[in-house]
C-alpha cells in the first residue's frame, strides 16, 4: 500500500470527528428525547441529497486534473454557490410541505433554519478539493475535527439550557461554517466567482456522472431512517438514527475515507495497470482484516453498548445498531471497489451501476416495509449485498479481473472474522459468567484472531 500516512490521516480525519461526534450525542442522549433525534433523522435524506448536488462532483474534477487554473476554481465556487442559493430557496418555501408530510410539529421552522447550510456549505469546496488534491491530509483532519468539537460544545451547552432538538439544528450550521472557514484560511484561499463556461464544460462530464452516483448513494443510504420515520413513528426513527450513527461512525467513516483518500493516490496509476491492481487489491485486503472482527465484536454486544453509551431508555437500539454492522461491512467492500473504479475515471458506468443496484436496493426496502416496516434493517443487508456484487461486476468486466479471484479474495477476508464472531456470540455469550469474564474472553478471541490473520495476510502496520 503506499502512501500509508496519507491513508491513517484520511482515517484520522473521519474517525475522530466521528467518535467525537459520538462522545456528544452520548452526552445530548441524556439531554434529548428519541423523537428529538428522529425529527433531524427524518430530514437528513433532505440535506444530505442537497449538498451532493450543490458540490456536483466538480471537487473530484479538481482532483484528477493534471493541471488546473484560478479560473477552474472560481468557476466551480460560482457554478456551486448559484446551485446552493436555488437549493436555498427551494428548501426553504417547501419546508411547511415536508411538515405536513412527516406529520412532525415545528418541523417547517427546522428546516428552513437547517437550509442556511446551502448557503455555507459551497463555500468551503474549492479549497477542500485543493487539500485533497495535494494529499494534506493532515490538514483536512484538523479542520474537520475543529469543526465537530466547536460544534459538539456548542450542542451540548444548548441542550443543558433546555433548548432541545434545536440543539442539534444549531449543531449542522456551526460544524459547516467553522469547517469553511478554517479551510478557506489553511489554503489562504480568496472567494471569487469569475465564470467561465469553457472551464465548467471541461469538469463537469467527470463531475455529472459522480454527482449521479453520489445522489442515488445518499437516497439509498438515508432512505431507511426516513422510511421508518414515516411508516413506523419518530421514535423508531430516532433508535434507528442513533444505531446508524454508531454504525456509520465505524464502518461508513471507514469506507469514506479509504475512499477519499485512495482516490488521488490510485488514480496516479491508472496508465499502469499492474501497479494499479496491485495497490487496489492491496487496500482490499488490509482494511477488511482490519476491522471486520472488531466490528463483528461490536455487534455482538450491541445492546450492551448501547445501553452503556446512551442508557437503559435507548436499548431498542442495540437491534438495530447488530443488524446495521452487518450492511456496514458489506458498505465497505463496496466503497472500496467503487473507489477503485472512480480512480480508473470510468465514471460513467459507474453511474450506470449505481442507478441499477439502488433501484433494486430500494425496492427490497420499500418492498420490506409494507410487508413487515420492522424488518427494513434486514432488508437493508440484503440490498447491501445487491450493491456489492453489482460493484464486484463492473470491476470484473473494467479491469478484467477475474470474478472468481474477486470472491476468493472477498471471501479469504470476511471467513476468518465471522468464525470468531461466532464464537463469541454462540460459545462465549453463553457462557454462565459475568460479563466482564464475557468481555475478557471475546477480547482474547479478538488478539488471537490478530496474531494469527496479520502475519497470514502479510499486513504490516509499520510504515514503509
């Protein structure tokens, strides 16, 4: 794998921002009602669709360009602040809609709070994009965590006044605007919005295709908790919310960053298709061997988690946090492969692929909730599974990588974690004894799994 810093910063980067994420709404879950964190669930789809669109994959253009002028970048902070000021407005005339829908009081005034962030958001892209493509990690690690801390104090000052869900409204806004600034100051960077069509044409053929697969991505992957805040009640919504946050704070930050960060590195070697695989089946394999037990480990003992984190009145969580570990690591390996095709620049079929496996994710979803709302998180695991072998397709016939190689290679990883997932949750989790002596034990099977996978796998932490 080369450029290891770069990749522990890229994880540094969406790990820490993510448990200190964590560590806050641990505090605001003592503060805050399941219905407050549903209610921000419920809308998330919302936003987080908006800003794809805003950012219209111009960044990742910005990335792959061998050369790029000042023109380029003021041409793209025009293009996505005109497309956050429509957004804007879009958002915020409709909000009295989105109440009536969901049937959640106050929510009108929320959302048209939370639109600012379209206005903010586009700001703060250009420069990001430059970090990205200079591979300072490290920098954009300390901007994103500077920005989830002041946001978490400020969260959690508010919801001890007794100011509730707006705690977590105020949370988005102040998180997006000391990001932008701080990244607008690293980079020395200058807002300026000169136009130019012949630069916009020449980004944007990469930068639609992305935006079309990030757009479908974002629906799928926020669809869930707004499913199950409209069919089941807000409640279901906000346990649901709290257990893909956990989730998402292990396994998504994971497969985002990998991605981004794999991204400039792998895209470098796109002319030469033998170091290209290479490093691709490189970070295939260590991040999987990685992480996987831990985070069967953590499923296992979900409701214990939870109940430790959040306490006893967030346990109807802990179910739902088990389940979506499982969709997780299925994310992960999907992520990746899909990053390696990004890096390849056949973003077009990527798009293709992604239109296809998230229609059909989405309709085992919606499928699942009217037959049985409570069984969308399985359904969720299987859609993931769709989307994986959809991804692992289109890698096969891009790169002419055998399919055969690709499972064993899949399969070689997740095998030996879910041995010793199953043994902690069929032999140990049985066992008459406490849970501290349970805890013991499954730590044991864990360092075992290590000692003995690493060396077999060839994965070096040192860096080379």
């Amino acid at each position: 794998m080369q450029h290891k810093m770069a990749y522990i910063w890229g994880l540094a980067g969406k790990f820490v921002p993510s448990f200190i994420h964590l560590a806050a709404n641990i505090v605001l879950a003592r503060f805050l009602t399941p219905d407050d964190f549903g209610t921000i669930g419920v809308v998330t789809i919302i936003f987080t669709v908006a800003n794809v669109l805003i950012d219209s994959g111009l960044g990742g253009s910005l990335v792959k360009e061998r050369e790029i002028s000042k023109l380029d970048c003021s041409t793209i902070a025009a293009f996505n602040s005109v497309v956050g000021l429509i957004f804007f407005l879009g958002v915020f005339f409709t909000a009295g809609f989105w109440e009536d829908y969901f049937e959640i009081k106050n929510l009108t005034g929320i959302i048209q709070v939370l639109s600012l962030t379209f206005l903010i958001g586009p700001l703060g892209l250009v420069p990001k994009a430059l970090m990205n493509r200079d591979l300072k990690f490290g920098a954009i690690s300390v901007i994103a965590i500077s920005g989830v801390l002041v946001a978490s104090v400020v969260a959690i000052v508010m919801a001890a006044l007794g100011a509730g869900v707006w705690s977590l409204v105020v949370f988005q806004l102040v998180n997006t605007s000391v990001m932008v600034l701080a990244s607008c100051l690293y980079c020395k960077y200058v807002v300026s919005f000169r136009f130019s069509m012949k630069s916009l044409k020449r980004l944007f053929s990469f930068g639609f295709f992305t935006t079309v697969t990030s757009v479908i991505d974002t629906i799928y992957e926020n669809l869930i908790t707004t499913l199950t805040g409209k069919y089941l009640n807000v409640s279901h919504a906000g346990y649901l919310s709290q257990g893909k946050k956990l989730e998402e704070a292990l396994t998504s930050s994971m497969a985002s960053a990998i991605g981004n960060v794999s991204f400039p590195i792998i895209t470098k070697l796109k002319d030469d298709m033998p170091a290209f695989k290479k490093e691709c089946f490189s970070v295939y394999k260590i991040i999987p061997v990685l992480s996987f037990p831990l985070l069967l480990m953590i499923s296992a003992y979900s409701t214990e988690i939870v109940v430790l984190l959040f306490g006893n009145q967030w346990s109807p969580a802990g179910p739902y946090l088990s389940a979506l570990i499982f969709a997780g690591l299925l994310i992960i390996l999907e992520t990746l492969i899909r990053s390696f095709i990004k890096s390849f620049c056949e973003v077009k079929k990527l798009a293709v692929a992604t239109l296809v496996k998230r229609v059909i994710g989405i309709l085992i979803l919606v499928v699942a909730i009217i037959i049985k709302p409570g069984a969308i998180v399985y359904a969720y695991i299987i859609s993931s599974l769709v989307g994986l072998i959809v991804n692992g397709i289109l890698f096969h016939r891009i790169l002419s990588v055998s399919i055969w190689e690709l499972t064993w290679r899949t399969l070689v990883v997740l095998i030996p974690a879910i041995i010793a997932y199953l043994v902690v949750l069929l032999i140990i989790k049985n066992i008459t004894a406490s849970f501290f002596l349970q805890m013991g034990l499954s730590v044991l099977v864990l360092s075992l799994y290590y000692v003995i996978c690493l060396p077999l796998f060839k994965v070096s932490l040192i860096r080379k």
